[in-house]
C-alpha cells in the first residue's frame, strides 16, 4: 500500500513535471558541475583534437578526417557550432559536451523510470552523475558524453516503439545508434543489447 501510494506519487512527478526529484537531480547536477569546472584542458589532449576539428569545420565547412579524432563528426559538429555563434572561449567549447551530459541524465531517468518505475530513473541519474568518470568530462569536449546520449535516445526510441508500434521510432532509433557509431565503435555493443 506503501509503496504503490509512493509509485503513484512519482509517477506524477515524471509524467507531469513534479518537482522534487528533477530539482534534486537539477541541484546535484549545478553542485557538480560547479565543484569540477575545469573543462576544455588543451595541450594536446583529446579535447584539444577535437577543437582543432572544429575549427577546421567553422572556417572550411566538414573537413575531410586526417584522424580518428576528426572523423567523430557528432562530436565535431555540435563544438563548431557553438565555437561560430557565441566566439572560441572556455565556456562555448564546454556548451555542447554539457548539453550531451544533461540529455544523458534526462534521458537515463525516463528509461529507468519507465522500465523500472519511479524513482528508479532518478537514483540511476543521480548515480551517473556522482560517477567522477561522468563528472569530470561534463565540461570537457569527449566522446563519452555524445556516445552515451545517442545510446540512450536509441533506446529511449525503441521503448517507445514497444509503446505506440510507429514506424517512426525504430527509425529515430536506428538514426540514434548509427550516429552513436560514428562517434565511437563501441557503441555497436549497445545496439546488440538493445536488439535482443
């Protein structure tokens, strides 16, 4: 009785915006990102790999991959954007891996809301984002965060077809996991999952 009174309560929270559990997960994710601001490092790293991409993209257009680091383009694209409209600073470079860390927590806490029932989504995103792997790199320009979100859209996308049975979905999720491929090659691990 408990406990269904409870899921009840949650499940409003999810589905009608509630605010507790999402001004939580808001105040840890603002906690964390203000404790470990540093972001774009430079000098050589990967990070700088992919701004020296992106500048190649903001002043030619898609450039050509000389490396693997160019050839993530769903990485790429995003930063030189960013890096176009609002100047090259600390700030613009850290926008779209912060923007790819946000969806990943929003999308984790509607998955594991839906297939496990509330609070569950919220305690998986909360985990991930305590997770210092996920936190130090929410600013950063990586691969981790952009690969995780398009895996999470994918299957967000397929628990959505399982739903509604729209042709639309399984071809979001293909697009999601295609894209999550081309950011990296591991990803193709996930789609086997989500497959099964």
């Amino acid at each position: 009785m408990f406990v269904q009174r409870w899921s009840r309560r949650f499940d409003r929270m999810t589905i009608e915006g509630g605010g507790g559990p999402w001004f939580i997960l808001a105040l840890l994710f603002v906690g964390t990102v203000a404790i470990n601001p540093i972001g774009f490092m430079g000098g050589g790293w990967d990070d700088w790999q992919y701004l020296d991409a992106a500048r190649c993209w903001r002043e030619y257009g898609p450039c050509l991959p000389h490396n693997h680091w160019q050839g993530r383009w769903p990485v790429i694209a995003p930063i030189a954007l960013l890096t176009s409209l609002f100047g090259e600073n600390r700030l613009s470079v850290g926008l779209a891996p912060l923007i790819a860390s946000l969806w990943c927590l929003i999308l984790l806490v509607f998955i594991g809301n839906r297939i496990f029932r509330p609070p569950v989504g919220f305690f998986a995103a909360g985990l991930l984002l305590c997770t210092s792997a996920f936190a130090i790199q929410i600013l950063d320009p990586a691969v981790e965060a952009t690969e995780l979100a398009l895996v999470l859209g994918g299957v967000m996308a397929l628990l959505q077809w399982r739903r509604s049975k729209s042709p639309i979905w399984p071809a979001l999720a293909g697009l999601c996991f295609g894209l999550a491929f081309q950011v990296r090659e591991t990803a193709v691990v996930a789609a086997l999952f989500a497959a099964v």
